[in-house]
RNA sequence: GGGCAAGUGGUGGAAUGGCAUACACGAUGGACUUAAAAUCCAUUGGCCGCAAGGCUGUGAGGGUUCGACUCCCUCCUUGCCCACCA
C-alpha cells in the first residue's frame, strides 16, 4: 500500500500552523538553540539548492528540539537588489510589489516543504521597518569614522551601471552577470574593514567548527604581508639624492643589496613629475596611456610578457648609496603595497625576467646552500629559495633565516646612507605618495631611517555605495556650507522613494527625484541635497541574523537582552559561495557592535556548514542549460518527505551531490515500506510479555545501536546521509524478524519498540509521514514534543563477538566468542580453528597479537 | 605560481589503524500476475575453483606497522580558492 502523502503532508502542516509548535519563545528555563540558514534573495522559486540548504538545516532543527533545546529558526528575505530592479524595468512593475509576490511565493513552497521555522519572525529587507536600521548602522559607522567618501579607482560593472565592492570581483567580472569589470575614478562610500583586518584575521582562530577551507579562504582575503617599507631617494637631474621619497614595499627585506633598479606602477602618482623634462617623457606617457586602456585581467595574466619603460630618472638605495634606474612596468599593481618595488632580478623571478628582457644588471645576494657560488652568468631562473647572506655589507656569512629579521631591525634604527643635502625634513608634496592611507602614514614616517617593517594588507575598504534604485538610501545630506552632513536619526528612516523611473541606465534614478533629493540642511537649514546612491545589499544581510532575535523590536536595531540570549547563532547552514563576501562582512559587523557595547562576542556564528551544490549530470542546474529540476514537480509525485529524504540521503551535506531522477525512488519506497509497518503489523492491543528469546534480544540490540549511531551521526559531524542508512538498516531488520515470526507474539515487544524508535529517528527527515503514523500507533499531540529517544546501554551490551582471525595479518576465519574471554583461551581456540591450523602448521609462530573485542592476528615465520 | 580539498564496485556513497565496498541506485535471475506495474526473494569488485577455499583489489610508486582506504614521503589527476601580492 502506498502512503497517503498528499492528505498527511497538509494535515500536519495546517496543524503546526495551528498549534504554534516552531514558535521560538524567549525563556531561560531551556538551553537555547540558534540554527540558522542563510536567506534567500525572493526570486519567487526554490530551486534545488534552496531545498538542499533548507532541509538540512530543518534536520538539525527539529533534531534540536526533539532533544530539548529551545530552538529558534527563522526565516526571512534578502529582498533588495538587482534582480527585482532588473525584473521591474523588463515588466515595467513596481520593484516593491515584484518583490513582495516573490515573498508571498516562496513563503507557500516553504511552507510546503514543512520546514519548522517560526514565520512571526520572518523579516524582510527591503520594508522600512528593516532597512531604517541600515541607516541607523551607517550612521553609527560615519559618526566613528568607519564610513567615509573617497574619490578612487573603483571597480565599475557597465552592464549593472554600478560599482561593485573587491569582494564582488570574481575572475575580473562582476559577480552577477559577469562582465568585465572596469577600473572608474569615482567618488564613493566606503565602510572601513580594513580597521578590523588584524581581528578578522586573529579571531579566526576562534572559528573550530567552521570548514578549514573558508577560513583559509578569508585568510587569504585578508592576506597579511610582514615587511620592510623601504624608503629609496629620488634623485635630481644632476643625479644628487633630493629630499623627495619613493618608498616599497617587500617582504625579502633580506635582498635589499641587490636591488639594481625600482619599478612603478604606471598609475604611481610620483611619474609624471619624475619624467618632467626627460628626454624619455614622451615615451613614458605613451606607454602609461597604453596600459591604461588594458583591463585588468589582461594585464595580470600570468602568461602576459611583462612590458616597461625606463623613466630617466634614478633612485639612491637607502642602504648602500647606490643610484639605480627608476622604471616604469605594467607587472607592478597600483592596488597593492606602495604602487612601487625595488628589483632584485637574482632573487625573484618576475623581476628576473623582466631584467633579462631589459638587460638590466644584477647581483646575487644569496647563495643557495646545496649549490654554492653560483654566478650571474649561471642564471636560468631566479633563486627565491633560502641562503647565505653574499655581497650584503655586515650581513655577509649570515643565513637568511636570522638576517630577514636583523636587516629589518637594521633599517629601521639607522639613518640612511646619504651623500648629499642633510636629512631632508617630511614635506608635503612627499606624503602625496601614498595613495591610501591604510598603506602606511607618511606623515608619521620617520626620515631619519632607510625602512620600517610594516604589514600591508590584500584586503581593501568595502565599497558600499551603488548607483541603483533598489536598495536602503544613505542617510546623508549635503550642504553648501556644512559638507557632508548625517541625518539626523529622529528623521530614520529616510523612504525610498515610490513610483521611480527606472531605466537601468544613466546613473543612480534617484538623482531623478527631485522631491527625493532636496531638502533642508539638519544643521544650518538652508537648502541641501541627499546622497542619490543606496547601500550594497550585502550591507542589509550582514546584521539581520541579530534582527531575526527581536524582529519586531521598535525601539532600536534589535532588543539587547533577547540578543544575548539567542545569540550567537549555534548551528549557520549556506553555500560556499558566501565564504568570503556575506561571512566577512556579518564578522564585520558583529565586531563592530562589540565595540559599540551593544553585544557581548564578536564572532557572529559558532559553527558553519557549507552544504555542496546540486548538479545534474555534473553539471550546476541552470535555466540556460535547460537541466532544472523543479521541486514542485518531485513534491507532486512522491511527497515532500521523499524529496527531503533523498537530499539527505543522496550524499554527505558538504559534497556536491549529483540528481538522480531514479535513485529518489529508492527513498519513496524506504518510506512506503516504514508506513507499511504500521499497516501490516496489528500495532494496539496488549503488549505480550517480553521474551529473552535470542531474536528479541538482536532485534532491541539492534534498535538501541541505531539510536546512538543516528544520534552520534546528526550532533557530531553531520553525517546525515548515514544516519538514514542506519535507519534503513533497522527497518530491514524489523521486516527480517516479522517475516520470520509471521506475527508471532514473541518478539511483540521488540519488533513494537523497533518501530517506534524508527518513527522517532526518522521524525527529523520525514516530519510529516513520522506525526502520522505517531498519531496512529495511539499518541496525542506532536511528535516533536516528545523527547529524542536514548539507547540502553545495556541492550547494546554485547555476550558473543565476531573476532577476526588472522595470519600474517590475512583474514583466515571469524569466530563468534564470548565478550570475557581470557587472552590465553581466545589464542587458542583461534589456534584450533581448522582453517587458522592449515595456515599455521608446519611454521613457527613468531608472536600473537591480540586486540581486545576485536581480532587476534597469528604471525608465523 | 601559492594554498586547501578529494581520488574506493556499473552509479551515489560507507569504513579515520583491525572482515574494504554498509545503505541505496542500477543490473541479472526467480516468486506473484493472463500480462504489466507495484511488491517480495536471491545474486551482484575482478580472477581461479564443482566446492571448501585461494589469489587479487581503495589514482601510481615507496615507507612506517603484526596489520594501511585510513598515518608518512614522492608523483599523477580532478575540483575549489587566491594570484605579476613584491
């Protein structure tokens, strides 16, 4: 008989509606349980991965509750952002409505899948009463100096017509439609992350149970470099050190000795003025001009030939009073360090090659240990290896590995080499070098040193500003007389305005606006202007997991005693993809509300799941392949318990995991066959006394095994596919002992425990089919008020095991033997069996080892 | 170029130092059926053997160990992340 999914599947979802069972209510009497899933941009369809995502986090969920946490598990939309503007302007719809029917649509397939979340707390982003928290955020952030404007090189997609953040560059495309990405100069709100770069980084450490690949990934987002900042002197046509300085960076401070020339970025700020006057201006120019119309992936293609110009001009080394050339190349990046290198062609290979190209001199400075006095002439290849200090004045003789660390002391106690005009003092013209102050301070830089050691971070300030409709306005104004002033918070939240025209094109619409834009000074009252642009999106996702802990709470950004209650969140469940982008920046944040005393941690989420994709053939399910598999389809045929079955099943939650439209049927027959237990077997009536006979014994051995390995299986390390196949198993071994006994009374006990235990483990994955046939062996009330069922550790006790018995670490037999048996008597009942004999005789034996419980391997010689 | 994963039957996968391939899909054979579907039963890594049993087998090669899918070294392959990062 086949199970009603249908009838059952409705019935119960109504019933939890009804009876408020994921209903999450603040109380101290439990231990709290926060399990959260990433929420979805409101597309209006769950996809697969959704419902992979989804269901096992509703695993754990219920899992959770059934074992007596008080759970929450909330649900919201990620509502603001492109799509729905895009949707709009091609349906010329109102992007709040569009989104809102998405909203409306996705809620009834979650609901339809039978997740337990808690919808009084469903949030969404893009209503007021959420965003005007965003803006209450940004302001605390501009009022501390963490949110600021900036005219800079920033990263501009011509098909979003928007700018887009470091972190949504991926391959040099944009992240969504993936387009080449272009370098604009434009003036933009940045959040200050890099402040926080040494705490994302330390902090880390904290993070045990999240995947050891995201955190090597935020890692190198962060990329921390410890080096030398050393600082070289420009010198004057006359080829005398003048008081103006280039500085580099590096991490092999140890080759400092042989740098023969200095390479610029051909965006460095400093060339222009270098190359005044030179016969090699024009040149230079032209070559700067060429490289700026490259985009960057061409020009940091590994395989690109490195291309440059010399400049004319020349640059002292600090350390030797060495005037080597300045040259200008397309393989130094602007973006990274101080826009400038010192060359050591001998020591590392870019600069060894471009050398070679140039004929640029070199020197070596390091001799490689295992091949010694090695000679310019002798170069294929650069030496990046380790070795001994050569050519390097007082370092001589020293191995690299003390003398990074002494040369970096070195440079930063001592005054530069100079031959020329006395220790020049800081100007101003000088600290216009650094392009970004979170490359080190010139200001502060002392001259009366060659280097100081310096970290240098890849990570770079978020860009948050976006010239687009659909997202939470800044809250700033500008005035003519004031600047850049905030609004006033009374005034929160500033509406985005309705009925927008929305082209896609042509800048931010709501420089449109004129009722939007203009408005009156909050300090001098005259007449002022808003900022047009609005905040990333993933500016509103990077908090809303604090919001979810009070999501009606009016009076601030969220209730602080139902935070640090809830807080933080136990169990987070989401896709890879958001190793980097959403969790650094809600690490971010949370920090950032550490340090406004609001929360007391910093680390947003304790453990992290990153479930793998869904593919078909191999392949990620997508529209233009034409290979999606829609999950309504799959819920009208088997149900939502086989569907949630099979993707737990299917594979472990953190692989890919390949769609088999044949291998489900393999779930909605496990689950007809469970309901068929109930069926066929006469469940009610009297229980029959218990029997020790040896088949109820195996069979209630069996049954408390599958309880700890189910339990064992979701709480450690989320080896949901196993748990079902430990589940499998018992329902394979209750068919065994009722086809054997035919309904024979005497193993009632054990066969009806084994089928209640199986509804219970199974209550998790198959919730709706598990209250029914709960309801049916004559339970009131929800199965998921009942408490997760605990093994006996006396019905796993085990009399007899089946020892190994080996030769020579060969299987030669298995022996059923008592638990107890002594050492000496197990040796040699193993030593007696025939098959055990054949192997032995004849042969010495050289030494028995014995595993307790386990095997006794016989080595013989 | 650097980093991190992973590589097991026809397929998804299990086993984290102790019986390799649990559980499932597929396949083959059988029962039931007029027939099919559904269901149930049996078999299912390869080779040798009537059988008992044996040999072989977890990407390749080496090592540690009484014993290695598991630990170590070298290499190959695939996936992901970062990348002219100084």
């Amino acid at each position: 008989m086949k199970y009603p999914f249908q009838k059952i599947e409705k019935k119960w979802q109504a019933y939890w509606q009804k009876n408020r069972i994921n209903q999450a209510v603040f109380s101290k009497d439990k231990p709290k349980y926060y399990l959260l899933e990433m929420f979805p941009y409101p597309s209006g369809k769950l996809h697969m991965g959704h419902v992979r995502n989804y269901t096992i986090g509703d695993v754990l969920a219920r899992f959770k509750k059934m074992q007596g946490y008080n759970v929450l598990h909330p649900m919201g939309y990620d509502a603001f952002g492109q799509p729905a503007e895009n949707a709009a302007i091609k349906n010329k719809a109102d992007p709040a409505k569009w989104t809102k029917q998405c909203i409306d649509w996705m809620r009834e397939e979650m609901q339809q899948m039978g997740f337990s979340y808690d919808w009084d707390r469903e949030v969404a982003t893009y209503l007021p009463e959420y965003y005007k928290w965003n803006q209450w955020i940004f302001l605390k952030m501009f009022e501390k100096g963490l949110a600021y404007k900036k005219e800079s090189l920033v990263n501009w997609c011509s098909s979003c017509q928007t700018t887009l953040a470091n972190e949504e560059v991926i391959d040099g495309g944009c992240w969504r439609c993936h387009t080449k990405v272009e370098q604009k100069d434009l003036e933009q709100w940045f959040l200050k992350i890099t402040d926080f770069a040494q705490r994302l980084l330390d902090d880390l450490k904290f993070l045990k149970n999240w995947p050891s690949r995201v955190i090597t990934m935020q890692e190198n987002w962060i990329g921390k470099s410890i080096g030398v900042e050393i600082y070289f002197r420009l010198c004057d046509k006359g080829g005398r050190p003048t008081d103006k300085i280039i500085p580099v960076f590096t991490t092999r401070q140890d080759t400092i000795f042989g740098a023969t020339y200095i390479v610029l970025a051909p965006e460095h700020p400093l060339i222009k003025e270098i190359i005044k006057g030179l016969p090699q201006e024009n040149k230079v120019l032209e070559f700067i001009e060429k490289v700026s119309k490259e985009t960057k992936t061409i020009r940091t293609a590994a395989d690109v030939k490195k291309e440059g110009v010399f400049s004319g001009a020349y640059a002292v080394n600090p350390v030797n009073n060495e005037k080597i050339p300045i040259w200008v190349a397309d393989y130094v990046l602007m973006e990274y360090g101080t826009g400038a290198i010192m060359a050591v062609p001998t020591h590392d290979q870019r600069d060894f090659l471009f050398a070679k190209e140039h004929n640029l001199p070199m020197r070596i400075v390091i001799q490689n240990p295992d091949e010694p006095n090695l000679k310019v002439e002798d170069l294929t290849c650069a030496y990046e290896g380790e070795g001994n200090q050569v050519n390097s004045s007082q370092f001589n003789g020293m191995h690299t590995s003390q003398s990074k660390e002494k040369i970096a002391d070195w440079m930063s106690a001592n005054p530069p080499k100079w031959i020329g005009p006395a220790s020049p003092k800081a100007s101003a013209e000088a600290s216009e070098i650094s392009h970004d102050k979170s490359h080190g301070d010139l200001s502060e830089r002392r001259r009366e040193i060659m280097g100081k050691k310096t970290t240098h971070w890849r990570l770079r300030d978020w860009l948050i500003s976006r010239q687009r409709y659909w997202g939470t306005p800044i809250p700033i104004i500008y005035c003519d007389k004031c600047g850049i002033v905030a609004a006033p918070e009374e005034d929160l939240p500033v509406l985005l305005p309705q009925k927008v025209a929305i082209t896609g094109k042509g800048g931010s619409p709501l420089s449109k606006v004129e009722k939007f834009i203009n408005c009156k000074c909050p300090k001098c009252k005259s007449n002022a202007r808003r900022e047009t642009d609005t905040m990333a999106t993933f500016f509103d996702s990077s908090w809303y997991f604090l919001r979810f802990c009070s999501p009606k709470y009016a009076k601030g950004v969220f209730d602080k005693e139902e935070v640090s209650y809830w807080m933080p969140v136990d169990q987070y469940v989401g896709g890879i993809e958001h190793a980097i982008l959403h969790l650094l920046y809600s690490r971010f944040f949370t920090k950032f509300f550490n340090d406004l005393g609001l929360l007391g941690f910093s680390e947003p989420f304790i453990r992290l799941l990153t479930q793998g994709m869904v593919l078909k053939e191999g392949e990620v399910m997508s529209k233009s392949k034409g290979n999606v598999v829609d999950p309504d389809i799959i819920i009208k045929k088997y149900g939502t318990d086989t569907l949630r079955l099979y993707i737990i099943f299917a594979a472990p939650p953190e692989d890919q995991m390949d769609w088999n439209e044949r291998a489900i049927e393999g779930s909605w027959r496990f689950l007809n066959r469970v309901w068929n237990l109930i069926e066929n077997y006469e469940f009610k009536g009297n229980d029959s006394s218990s029997s020790e006979d040896k088949e109820s014994k195996d069979l209630r051995q069996k049954t408390h095994l599958t309880i700890k390995n189910v339990t064992d299986d979701l709480a450690k390390d989320f080896h949901l596919n196993t748990a079902i196949s430990s589940i499998m198993e018992l329902v394979n071994a209750i068919y065994v002992v009722l086809s054997k006994n035919n309904n024979n009374k005497s193993s009632d006990l054990a066969v009806k425990e084994a089928i209640k235990t199986v509804i219970l483990l199974l209550a998790p994955f198959a919730p709706h089919l598990s209250e029914e046939m709960w309801q049916r062996i004559g339970n009131k009330g929800s199965i998921f008020k009942e408490s997760w069922p605990k093994f006996d550790s006396n019905a796993i006790k085990q009399d007899t095991i089946t020892f190994i018995i080996q030769v020579n670490g060969k299987v030669r037999a298995t022996m059923e033997l008592p638990v107890d048996i002594d050492e000496e008597k197990l040796k040699a009942t193993a030593l007696a069996e025939s098959n055990v004999e054949k192997w032995v005789k004849d042969k010495t034996i050289k030494k028995v080892i014995i595993v307790p419980k386990k095997l006794v391997n016989i080595v013989v010689g």
